[in-house]
C-alpha cells in the first residue's frame, strides 16, 4: 500500500493514513475491539484484534436454535474475507445455572458447533476451559445453548481460544516463520504486556491479524498501546 | 526459612516443602488465586496473588450500607500481616443499570472508599476504568453500592490497580530496586505472559506479594504457570 503512494508523504504520514483507512475499515467491519500498527517494509500492518466470546454453528444446530431453515443473516463483515458477525445471537447457559446472554453466531457455518469463551467467562459458568485451537474438541466441555427456537446441548466444543496470528505465504516469509511456529507478541503502553506462545496459523488466502480475547486484551488494554510487535 | 532445615534435604526437596506450606497458608489465608515460586537466595518466595474485584471502605461508609456501630467481621486472613478479607459483601450498581453482587469487603477500614474492578466488570457495568495505584482518585469515576441498610453512592473511588509488587527492605535490595521502580514479571507456561510495569511498593512489614488483577490472572492462566520471575 506505502510502495503506491505519492513520494511527497513522509513515512509517519503514509503510516498515519495506513491507520486511518484500517480504522474506519475495522470500524465498519470489527467484531470486538483492535489495534493497528505499521512495520517499515512488512507486507502487511499487523492488526491486533481482540475477539469477544462469540459462537460458530452447524446449519443443523443453527436450525434446532432458530427454526427449520434458518439461514445466518450478516450484521458485518469481519477483517478477513467471507467472515461476518451475524445477526443471530444465543445465551448460553452453564452449570452453575448461571447464564450469559447475547452472545453472537459468526458465520459462515461450519462443519463443527463451537463456543469459544475467555477464562473470566468459563469462572463465572463454572466451566473448566482448556486452551485450544479453533477445532480441536478432545477434552473439551459442553454447554447448553438457547435459541427463540430451541435448546442445545452439546457435549464438547466450548474452548477458550489460543492466542494465534493468521498469516499467509507472504506474512510468514517476512517474519520467517512457517504454519505451527510460535511468535510473541509485544504490547507498549500502559499495561505493556508481552504474550509468549501466539500459534501461526498459515491460509494463502487470509490477511495478518493476531487474536487475542478479552481477558488478554484487557490484560494489556490495548486500546491505550502506543506500539505492537511482532517478535521471535 | 531453608536454613533452619535438616542438611538431608536438597534444593528441589526445599523448594517443594516451601511451596507446600506456602499452600497450605494461602489457602486458609487467601483470598482470589495465587502461585508462588521459589528463588535460591532470595530472601522471600515469589507470591503472586490475583486480586478478585473488592472493595475498601471508610468506617462512616461501612455503617451506612451496614448499619450504625457495625464492624466488619473477619472471614480470613489475606498473606499480609493485619489484612482480611471480611465476612460483609456489597453490591456494584452500575451505569449500564447492571449490577455485580457478592462484592467483598477487605478490611481493616481505611480512610477513604475505594471499587478495585477488572476491566472487564468495567465493560460490563459501563465504567471507563482508570489504571491506578490504591488511593489516587484523581479522575476516577463513582458508583452506587448497596448493603443490607442501605445504599451508597461514591463520586470517585473506581479503579482498576495498577500491577504492582509488595516489597520490605531487604527484598528491594535483593531485586536492586526502590519504591516506586518498574518490575517485569514473567510467568512461564501454557499462557505464558511477560508484565511490564509492575510498580514497587515499600513497606517495611510487608512481604514480598504481587498483586494483578483477574483479567491479568487469566490472560496468563496463573494456575498452570510453571515459573514465575521478577526481573529488571
């Protein structure tokens, strides 16, 4: 994007503008809260975005909750293509009968139903979360999900979600990393925090962005970072 | 404490016994969730406690919510000599018209009125939290507290504390560093994590004591954390 740019702007102006347009981008298409930095000569800024606790549904389970072919409408696109918060929302209920409500569908559907909750979340349910990445269910709790149509139980598939970065071929070959590989990631501010063990997550098609959830982004509060990097 | 035992025991043998006591006294003396680690040479263990959201409250304050000639009660004593998590509990009533119950009461009464929150319970009940040391309630906002007599509201006093580790003299002399000075604290393990910031605070009674909130707690998942250091 800088490399397109008329040479009259300066690099804190192109990176103000690199800003600005993720800005209102992530503003229209945000799903949680984000940050946004710029690296001179990486391919891509590193977007930081903090994922609220949020659910992916089957089309059958979505049916079960909302009514014989429902299909999941799209509030807003999300950072990475074809993603969208929709406009479903369930609570969920755990077992300490306490329930947390309005909580989103993000789509598209997927061939697994799964809730992905941070630490604070699985304490106040009384659920036990293990740490995984988006799929993996071995060992992982279920939860009873409420819809305007129906209930849910399912056995497995509530997490709370590693900390991961999504790169492609090209974001990979910058921080010389490959799918698999551990990053830190270091937040400036003032809750500066350094998170070891950020998963990559190699897909040709995607776009940089880190997610973190909101005990993490709160941990950090990232809203106030003056600087995010990505180490080794 | 090491010196005083038998010569057959080895390092690791110590360090087990150490934590095992250490255990044992946190658990009937605890309040919200810790660790500790052990340090060849140092002259105290590695506490890190998580402090659950509470509050502080002048004894005026205690007996509107309470009622007139109340006292609080104890419940357990916390790791610092002379604190206690006390047997009353308030409710938080927020802007966002939600409230938190079961908010507990740390004792003794201090001279002020004093909300310690995350800032996820900041999100939730609509507060914009400032990150401060305990007592600064310069630009903090207020909230309504409700008790059994009645209800209080308090035009400054939330906060969510800043990271910060207790030390007495010889533990600042141990790390080389002063009142006031900045700490790393790195906790090593599955949700490994390093904390900037971490502010010194002397008192000559103290013992050596971390203190970071819930978000902070679960961002690093605290409990599985396998080591835990301060560094410079």
């Amino acid at each position: 994007m800088a490399t397109t740019l008329s040479p009259q702007l300066s690099r804190p102006d192109v990176e103000a503008l690199v800003r600005e347009v993720l800005k209102q981008r992530l503003s229209a298409g945000g799903y949680g809260r984000y940050a946004v930095d710029s690296r001179a000569g990486a391919p891509h800024p590193l977007v930081v975005n903090v994922s609220a606790r949020h659910v992916h549904v089957t089309q059958e389970h979505l049916e079960v909750l909302f009514g014989r072919g429902t299909k999941l409408g799209k509030m807003k696109d999300l950072y990475q293509q074809g993603e969208f918060a929709s406009e479903q929302t369930v609570t969920l209920v755990g077992p300490r009968q306490r329930i947390i409500p309005n909580v989103r569908i993000l789509g598209p559907t997927r061939n697994y139903t799964q809730v992905e909750i941070s630490y604070t979340d699985g304490v106040y349910l009384g659920l036990d979360l293990p740490l995984k990445i988006s799929g993996d269910h071995a060992g992982t709790p279920g939860i009873t999900l409420l819809g305007p149509a129906g209930a849910l139980t399912i056995q497995h598939g509530v997490i709370r979600a590693r900390r991961h970065v999504h790169m492609s071929t090209e974001d990979m070959a910058y921080y010389g990393v490959k799918d698999g590989d551990e990053l830190k990631l270091k937040i400036t501010g003032p809750s500066g925090v350094t998170f070891e063990g950020l998963t990559v997550r190699y897909h040709p098609k995607v776009i940089l962005e880190v997610h973190i959830d909101t005990d993490e982004g709160n941990a950090c509060d990232l809203e106030s970072a003056t600087k995010m990097e990505l180490i080794k």
